[in-house]
C-alpha cells in the first residue's frame, strides 16, 4: 500500500504545479461524468426494482423526522448533522475551490451555471445515494446494523449496491467513485491552497520554480499526516470544513454591504453556522474535537454566540453604511 502512497503523491505534484488544463482539466470531466452515470443508473434501477416489488421504498412519515443514528445520545441532530453533512450542502473547501475555477469561466454570467448548477447537482447525487443505502438493507435501521459490522464502511456500501443493482459495470463506476474521485479531492486541494497563499501574498506563480517555492512546503505537512491514523485526521475535517465555511461566508456577506447590495443571504448562513460550530464545540465528545458539555447549555451558548456575532456584524455594516 505504502507504493500507492507515492503514485498519489506524485501525482499530487504534478497536478499542482502545471498549468489547470494539462491534468486537472482532462481528467475532470471523466470523473465528474461517471458519477452523474452512475447516481442516475441508481435511481433507474430504484425506480425498476420498485416497480417489481423487489425493493421497498421506506414512505417519508413524521415519524420519519429522528435522529436514526445507532448513538443518538452522542451524536445529535443540531448540531451533528450539519458538521458530518458538510459537503453539498455546505462546504468550506469548496469555497476555496471557487477562485480556480473562477480563473476558468471567461465570463462573470457563467458562475450560475458552473456553481450553482453544480451544487443543486450535487444535491440531486446526495439525495438519491441516501435513498438507496436507506432502503437497499430494508429500512435505515437495517443500514445500521450493517455499518456496525467490522469491515462493512461506506465505501463498501456503496460497492456493493452497485454490484448488486448494476452488475459488473456498476463494479466499474464503484471504482470510479469510491477510489478515484475522492483521490482527485486532494489535487484540487493542494491546488487552491497554493493559489490561496499565493493570492494573499501576493507571490508570483509565473514559474515551476516560484509555484515549488510554495507547493513543497504544503506537500511535506500533507505528506506528514498522511502518516496519522486517518480516524484522527477525520474526525477534525468536518469541523474546519465548516468553520473555513463560517469565514467566508462572513467575509462575503461584508462584502455585499461594501457593494451596497443586500446581505441576508449571507448573513443569516453565516449567523446560522457559526452557531453550528460553536454548538459542536460545546458538546461533542472529547475523542471528536469537542467540550462534551451538557447539550443544553452547549447548544444554548452557541446560538448565544450566533445572535451575537450577527449583532456585531450589523454594528459594523452600519458604520460601513456611513
């Protein structure tokens, strides 16, 4: 496994430092392809079985709208649900992903298309993957049972649904998709991280050797904790997933009242999850990056903090006013 470690990291190097269009660019929309294949190809064949009687489809009741985690107690709705579901819904690393692809739409008119578009894409892909591992064990509790089993991940839910539903090509898009994209998450992450630095301060990035000058010092801290347990690693992303999301949409919301523009649209969002954040820190488990606070008061303290950091930013919007 140690040699697979190289070929990515190699891979990481080059995608980083040439030009967006030699690799990133290429292999893209292959990816990208083959997960909206694939997502649609799951929802044909929910939509078959269906019809046959051959697969269940759980109705959508009020007594649907619990916490079905198999440890509810630790793992609550508010705020849980919006740090471990941070990726379509809301994500702070794809906000660092907006100025690279800024660089590659040639007008301002196309960032509907190519955001917005893309994130009620993402959406639709979500919610059919949902529905498919919530009714292809039986019920959602059935989907528990099952991820407690040593061995049995998300990755391999995913492989055998469509082993099972799609048959050997479904094995094909299952590689695609459990292996291959989340392996280009990291390109593109290095990628923006360079970018960012070098936008901050300013830095020339006209040469291999100047984006080097940059890029090596992310790869050895990359490189670094690639060696941790990746539970260790894990555990922390959703949190600083969502407060790189806090930030920036803080810093857009200022931005709207600087242009004159309306800013609720930001402003609420950003209200709204950094009481998520502050929430999550109060009462998660100790072992999850949390306090383990009561989660009354944990709860209570961060919507606390939520009003509050509203109130200054209106404070402060309307001095910018005058």
């Amino acid at each position: 496994m140690q040699i697979w470690l190289y070929v990515i990291f190699a891979y990481y190097m080059i995608a980083t430092l040439l030009p967006v269009n030699k690799i990133i660019g290429r292999i893209y929309p292959v990816f990208g392809a083959a997960l909206l294949i694939m997502a649609v190809a799951i929802a044909g064949a929910m939509i078959y079985y269906g019809s046959t009687g051959e697969l269940i489809i759980q109705e959508l009741q009020f007594g649907s709208f619990r916490n079905w985690h198999h440890n509810p107690t630790e793992n609550l709705l508010f705020p849980m649900m919006f740090i471990v579901i941070s990726c379509g819904a809301l994500s702070g690393f794809h906000s660092t992903q907006a100025p690279m692809m800024a660089r590659c739409i040639k007008k301002e008119s196309k960032g509907r298309f190519v955001f917005y578009g893309a994130m009620i894409a993402e959406g639709i892909v979500a919610i059919i993957w949902a529905t498919a591992a919530m009714n292809f064990f039986g019920t959602a509790d059935d989907l528990n049972k099952t991820i407690l089993t040593d061995g049995y991940n998300p990755a391999w839910v995913v492989n055998e649904i469509s082993r099972s539903w799609l048959g050997a090509v479904g094995a094909v898009f299952a590689i695609v998709g459990v292996i291959a994209c989340p392996i280009t998450t990291g390109d593109t992450a290095f990628r923006s991280a360079r970018l960012t630095i070098a936008d901050v301060f300013q830095l020339d990035q006209s040469s291999i050797y100047k984006r080097l000058a940059v890029s090596l010092p992310l790869f050895a801290v990359g490189f670094v904790l690639s060696q941790l347990e990746f539970a260790t690693i894990w555990k922390y992303l959703g949190l600083s997933n969502q407060v790189l999301a806090v930030v920036v949409l803080w810093a857009g919301a200022m931005y709207l009242v600087k242009e004159q523009k309306k800013h609720w649209m930001l402003s609420l969002p950003a209200a709204f999850m950094t009481a998520v954040c502050v929430s999550y820190l109060l009462v998660a488990p100790v072992k999850t990056g949390g306090f383990s606070l009561d989660p009354s008061w944990g709860t209570l303290g961060g919507v606390v903090f939520g009003l509050a950091s509203l109130g200054v930013f209106l404070y402060r919007a309307h001095q910018q006013k005058k």
